[in-house]
C-alpha cells in the first residue's frame, strides 16, 4: 500500500497536469491549498457510560464555482491529508460534469463497525454540530462515502435543523427518500461508471461478451457497476472486499453474491455451505492478486493507492476505471500511459454519485420529486457529455484521459476565477 503522501501526490499531479494543459498560474495557485479545513474532536457518549473522543475533519478545498460539496467518510485510516487529497478531487470531479459546486470532503477516524447503532447515531449528529457553521445547503453540502450511509445523511440533516431550527432539505444529500432523498441516488455511482464503460465500449469497439473485469471492493459503488455491467453481457471475473478476492473464470452471478455479502456482511461467506457455494466454481485468491489479473477491464471501488511503484510493473488489464478515488498514485501515471494503458480518471468515472446528489439538491430547492426514470435519463445525458468531452480532448491531444479531464476541469475553474478579472484586466491590458 501506498506510503506517499496522498495529498502531496494529489497536488504534485494537479501542478503537472495544469502546467501541460497551460493553465494560469495564478489558477494553479488558488488550488494547492485548501481554503479552510476544520479540525474537530467529537465527544460521544459510548453505550458503557464512558465518553470518548473521535478526531474529525471537514475541508472546503475550493468555492468558485459554487457551493462546496463532498462526502463524509467513517474510517479508521482516514487521515487529514486524505480528506484534503479527496476534497481536490472533488473539485475537479464536480467540474469536470458542469456541475455549479466546488468541492469538500469531510472523515472521522474511526471504526464504525465496532459502534453500536446508538453509538453510531451519537457520533453522527456530533459531527454535524460539530462542522454546522461552516455547513448549509448554500455553503458546503456533506454526502455519503465510504462506511457512510443514507440514515447517516437523515441523522446529520436532522441534527442541522435541531441548531437551526429551519427544515433544511438541501442541506446534505443521499438521504433516505422519505426525507428528501432522491430516486436513483444510492446507484448513481456506479451508474455513471457503467455509463463511462457503455461509451468507452462504443468508442473502443468492446464485446461485452468477450470482456472480462475484476472488481476490487464490493460496497456501493463496486456492487451497482458490477450489476449494471452484468446486466450489459460484461463477464465479472472477480471481486473482493476488505476480508479478501474471490475468482471465477466463467464469471459470477453478481446479484447472488450481492445477496449473500448483505447477509453475512462479506464476501468470504462464500465459501460456506450454501447456495451460492454451489452457483460456479470459484478460488480465493488476495486482494494484490486481484489488481493484478489478466482481464480486459479493472474496477478499483475500494480505497485510494492501490496502485502505485510497487505493483505497477504487475499491472496486466489495458482498461481501467477508477470508481474508487485516487486508486492510482500520481508518480505511476506517465508509466501507465507509456505502456498504452486506458485509464478513465477518478474525476469522470465516478462522477454519477455527485451528479445525483446535485440533482436531490435541485429537487430539494425546488419541493419537486423526479421519477426515477427522469433522474437516470438525466444522468445518461450529463455523463455521456462529459465523457465525450473528455474522449475527444484526450484524442486530439493524444493525452491521457486523465490530462483531457483536468484540463476540462481547469479551464471552467480558470473562467471562474479570471471573470473577477486578472493582473492583466487591473493593469489595463485587456477588457
Ligand atoms: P462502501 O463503504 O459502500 O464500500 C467500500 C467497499 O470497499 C466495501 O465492500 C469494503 O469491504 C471494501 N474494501 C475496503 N477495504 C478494502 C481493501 N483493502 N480491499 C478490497 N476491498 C476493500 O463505499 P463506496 O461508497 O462504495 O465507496 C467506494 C469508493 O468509491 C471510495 O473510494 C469512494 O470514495 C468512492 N466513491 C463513492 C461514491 C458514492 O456515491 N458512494 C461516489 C464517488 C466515489
């Protein structure tokens, strides 16, 4: 695993790629740093009696496109560069789909599966008074991530209106419905990879048939690409979660595995006696093996630095899809183009997930509930766009996708910031 700095990493890439696609200087300076990241330790009474303190961050990387947005994290690895690193990728990731939100991201370290649900529901709410200054559906709008669910999101959203005392629907998304959640959310993830991988296949002539992927985390965003993929005719060779990988040439039922993870919270259940022990054969192979295979397509949905100078040289698959954020180190980056590796960056293939929280938001503001149908045509319309931007960028560019993405990114930034005018607009050069 990666033991570089993954915020250091995170902006070393954005000042190599923002200098190869020209932007500003200037530009390029108001995104190394963070505009305000807030440190917080939350105090939450454990169901024992005692009290215990949990370290907890919020950081508002960048505003000028509009109101910051990014999700919360529970994770005991959570550090504060890693809540930095991710909030600058949410910056770029809400630019590179159009979307009118700078980016954030809050974490707590902490093992949540070690909490009770009272516990759990403490710990919620004191993160939300905790960051509510700095929070609003007009400020800084929170999100599920990782070992972050929709009745987290109900409990933060009600915690803000206890302090505010206001109903405040936009305030956080990926709520449960019944409390403004929208339609479509909790797929929107890996929706809007499957989507990426739908155009990619076009452009690139793919069989589905004929293309093998492995799928390293199996939690939202792992499950519903793997679904969709499916669904499509793709062939899901492997998988794994935190406890390990598993393997099947002829591919598995994915809805099935799906099942039997809910039941038993893993996957190594299966290889219990059981049903979908029966359903094909199968190995158990390590999560390094797994990033490792000889297959068309690899999804990294888990964590960040999975990839980096240790395992690069190993790495077999020509496509891969970042669903997780940051998955591959910025230092591997040139390595991988070099040996004509296809990667769909972080910032686009992931970017379903915010592209539904906006449109809760929208639905939200507007005390108007989109069907489902009209929440998934939506998406379909924002991520093909964004990809073909992209792909035609990369293309007349011969850039990696990743540069394409970052430049679409930057230059929307760049308008932003240049239209409150420049050194050369106040020293009369230009109008
Ligand atoms: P999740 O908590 O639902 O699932 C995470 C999965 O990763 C779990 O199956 C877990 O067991 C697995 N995992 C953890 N450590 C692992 C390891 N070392 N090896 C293999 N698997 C491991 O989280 P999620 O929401 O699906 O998020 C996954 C990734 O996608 C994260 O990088 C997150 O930032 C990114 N992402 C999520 C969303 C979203 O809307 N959920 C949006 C954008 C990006």
């Amino acid at each position: 695993m990666a033991e570089t700095n993954v915020f250091v990493d995170a902006v070393a890439r954005l000042e190599r790629l923002g200098a190869e696609a020209g932007i500003a200087p200037e530009v390029i300076a108001a995104l190394r740093d963070p505009r305000e990241t807030l440190i917080a330790s939350l105090p939450v009474r454990l169901d024992d009696g005692s009290r215990r303190y949990f370290p907890a961050f919020r950081c508002r990387y960048n505003n000028a496109l509009g109101p910051t947005k990014g999700g919360i994290r529970f994770h005991p690895n959570v550090t504060l560069e890693e809540v930095q690193a991710l909030a600058l990728w949410m910056t770029i990731k809400c630019a590179v789909v159009g979307l009118p939100y700078g980016g954030a991201k809050g974490g707590v370290i902490v093992d949540p599966k070690v909490l009770s649900r009272l516990e759990l529901e403490r710990l919620s709410r004191a993160y939300m008074r905790a960051m509510a200054n700095v929070i609003g559906p007009d400020l800084d709008i929170p999100a599920p991530d990782v070992y972050t669910n929709a009745r987290i999101m109900g409990w933060m959203r009600d915690e803000y209106e206890a302090i505010h005392r206001i109903k405040a629907p936009g305030v956080i998304t990926g709520k449960p419905i019944r409390l403004g959640g929208s339609l479509g959310r909790e797929e929107a993830t890996g929706r809007g990879a499957f989507l990426c991988i739908q155009e990619l296949a076009r452009v690139r002539d793919l069989d589905p048939a004929k293309t093998r992927i492995a799928i390293q985390g199996f939690g939202n965003a792992g499950y519903h690409v793997a679904h969709l993929l499916q669904e499509a005719g793709y062939r899901i060779v492997a998988v794994s979660d935190s406890q390990g990988a598993i393997y099947s040439e002829d591919g598995f039922d994915v809805d099935s595995l799906h099942q039997h993870k809910e039941a038993t919270r893993k996957l190594q259940g299966v290889y219990c006696e059981g049903s979908v022990c029966q359903l094909v054969d199968h190995e158990r192979i390590s999560n390094d093996e797994l990033l490792e295979l000889d297959v068309e397509i690899l999804i990294p949905a888990a964590l960040e630095g999975v990839i980096g100078p240790w395992n690069v040289d190993r790495i077999q698959a020509p496509i891969i899809v970042e669903v997780a954020n940051g998955p591959i180190l910025g230092e591997v980056d040139a390595q991988l183009f070099e040996r004509g590796k296809v990667i769909v960056p972080d910032v686009l293939a992931n970017a379903g997930g915010v592209t539904v929280s906006y449109f809760e938001w929208v639905q939200n503001r507007a005390g108007y509930a989109w069907t489902l149908d009209e929440v998934r045509s939506r998406l379909a319309e924002v991520m093909k766009r964004a990809f073909g931007e992209v792909w035609e960028l990369g293309a007349a560019e011969k850039a990696a996708l990743r540069g394409a993405a970052y430049t679409v990114a930057l230059r929307r930034i760049a308008e932003a910031i240049h239209a409150h005018g420049t050194r050369e607009y106040f020293q009369g050069d230009t109008d």
